[in-house]
C-alpha cells in the first residue's frame, strides 16, 4: 500500500462517460481518491452521498474528488446520475489501479475470506504526493473523516 511521501501511481483508465483519464491529469489540484467496492451498495452508496452532500466544503479546501471501482462506465454513470454525483467516478475493470494504490487484496466479509477491493482514501497535494491515507473508513460520515484530516 502507498505510504504518506509517495508518489501517486502512474494510471490510465476510463470515466463514468467512457474519457480516459490519466494520473498526469489529476496533477496541479489536490486530489482525494477514494475505492469502494461496488456502485449501488449500502456501503457505498452512503460514502459517496457522503461525499456529495460535502462536496462544496472539499473544493473550497482546494480538493478535487474521485471515485474509483471496478465497476464498468455504464454502471458508474448510472451511479452518478441516480444520486446527482457532482464528481469524477473512474471504472478500473482491469484492477490495475487498485493494486497500485494498495486497494485490492485479501478481506473478510461474512466470515469468509475474499479478495477485492479495498475501502481506502488516498490524500494528494498538487504535485502528487501522498499526504494521508484513511484506511478505516466510516461509510456514513465520510467527508468529515476526510475534512478532519485536511
């Protein structure tokens, strides 16, 4: 997993409207990518209504938000326009990404043993440099945990 200091990942993948976005794009803002595990489920539906319901407050720290799952572009853009997500929402199918930032492994759910994604946000300064990582991540109140740590 990336460490605070590290660089962010070189990655080239496709948004919620099939754009190519690229790390080299996210550079010149601070960025928060956060990973969830799959559009359309409690968990992650309340973390990015979370982060909508916030958005205003994270951009006027300077953020610029992104959503990242393995999900498709169609199921992301879906996603986006039944809970009027205000931000950038990119389909990683070949979990490239995941496994660069240290976002897809071995977790438990139920009981059991899986491997997948992994619920974590990543904090970039302009250059794109990892500032914080927030591996524990509370679905519900998300933005907060994010703004507390800015």
């Amino acid at each position: 997993m990336l460490q605070p200091g590290d660089r962010m990942p070189d990655f080239e993948v496709m948004d919620q409207d099939g754009n190519t976005v690229r790390s080299s794009d996210l550079l010149g803002k601070k960025t928060i990518i956060y990973f969830y595990p799959k559009d359309n489920t409690p968990g992650c539906t309340a973390e990015a209504c979370s982060l909508r319901d916030n958005y205003s407050a994270l951009t006027e720290a300077g953020y610029n938000v992104v959503g990242v799952s393995k999900d498709s572009a169609a199921s992301h853009r879906r996603f986006r326009d039944k809970y009027s997500l205000p931000f950038v929402l990119l389909s990683d199918t070949s979990v490239q990404m995941l496994q660069a930032f240290g976002a897809w492994g071995e977790k438990k759910m139920y009981g059991k043993t899986t491997v997948g994604t992994l619920r974590r946000t990543f904090i970039f300064d302009e250059n794109g440099i990892l500032e914080r990582v927030i591996e524990k991540v509370d679905t519900k109140d998300h933005a907060s945990q994010i703004l507390g740590k800015l």
